[in-house]
C-alpha cells in the first residue's frame, strides 16, 4: 500500500456515512489518482453502476476537470448515463495532499431512474384536461330554457325598477363569474330584464373586466 493510499483510507468513513445516509441508490467511490489505470480503492454500493476496486475512473477529465462548474476542485450534480441506462447525478470533489498535490477524488452517483419513473407517473396521474370554451355557446330546447330561467332569478325583474346602476353591476358582475354570458344570446336577455341597452350591458363588463386586471 503506497503513501497516498494510505492517506486516503482515511476518507473511507465518509465514504460510508454518505452512502448510508442516502440508501442504496446511492454509490460513494474513493479513487487513488496517483495509480489512474487503477485508481479506484474503495467502493459503497457499487451496483448502483457496477464500479469494483481496481478500476479506472471513467468522467474524471470529460466532465469534471474540463466543465465550465468546475471550481474549488468540485463540480457537482452532472449526468451521466450507465451502459444500462441508468439516469446517474454525480458529483466529484477532489482530494489533495498536505502539500496541495491532487493524489485522490470522492464521488458521489445517485440513481435517479426510480425518481424519474415516480415523476413520470405522479404527473400522468394528476394531469388534467381543460376543455377550451368558446366566448359564445348557443343552446336550445331545455337547457336554454333553464339557463333563461336562471336569469331571470339572477335578475330579479319584479325589483328592477327600484334597482340603481351599483346594483344592476353587481347582478351582471355575478353572471359574468359564473359563465352566463359565454351563452348566445345572454347579453340581450340580460338586457331586457335590467331595463338597460346592450351597449350599457357591454360597458359594466368592460368596467368588471378592468377592475379585475387592476
């Protein structure tokens, strides 16, 4: 065992303390640099990728030394892909001597497959479908019917004539929340009830609409 072998064993419960924090989709790898054909030395859960002791290290120039993220002798969360198709976060620090020479790396590979199976399904399960609704729906027969009696209890005609412009607002404010004049024809039944011109219909709902942007 060489001198900076011997250093970096000293990393080993690192090593484990973050690989058994994180569980088994996490890998922890400790490399000796300074025998680069062969620089891994200790691995935790190494199924994650399938990486042994006696290995080479794989993305250390590629995606580490050579990333625009590299500083501080880190880069951190990049991906890579295993030859199985495993979706990997990764993550390398170096490691240096006492006199500043980079003799080792610890890096980190986290499996995300399982991750993105779950985000896969949790979003299929919980999309929705917005129908698209047209500014003007023009009914017949019974739903028509319905939808004018609607109004006309909206309206209230039997107090029209007492009723002062604030409150006719709040009556076409309400229908216009609840959708009645997505309907064909609303806006002139609406008017008829209120005692009021189409014109003045379509100027409390630009009023409506521009208090609500504001």
């Amino acid at each position: 065992m060489n001198k900076s072998e011997v250093e970096l064993k000293r990393y080993i419960p690192i090593v484990e303390a973050i690989a058994q924090t994180f569980g088994k989709h996490c890998e922890v790898i400790l490399h000796d640099l300074t025998h680069p054909q062969s620089s891994v030395i200790y691995v935790a859960n190494g199924h994650v990728t399938g990486r042994e002791v006696g290995q080479p290290f794989n993305h250390l120039i590629t995606q580490v030394l050579l990333s625009n993220k590299f500083q501080n002798d880190l880069v951190a969360n990049y991906k890579t892909e295993t030859i199985d198709n495993k979706v990997i976060k990764s993550s390398t620090a170096l490691i240096r001597n006492s006199i500043g020479e980079v003799i080792g790396a610890l890096c980190i590979n986290f499996d995300l497959t399982h991750l993105e199976i779950a985000k896969d399904f949790f979003g299929s399960f919980s999309q929705l479908e917005q129908d698209s609704v047209k500014e003007e729906v023009e009914l017949y027969g019974n739903v028509l019917d319905i939808v004018d009696d609607l109004i006309g209890k909206i309206v209230d005609k039997d107090r029209v004539d007492d009723m002062d412009r604030s409150h006719k607002l709040q009556l076409v404010k309400f229908m216009d929340e609840k959708g009645v004049f997505l309907i064909k024809g609303a806006i002139d039944k609406v008017a008829d009830l209120l005692k009021v011109s189409k014109v003045t219909i379509y100027s409390y709902l630009d009023e409506i609409r521009k208090n609500n942007s504001d």
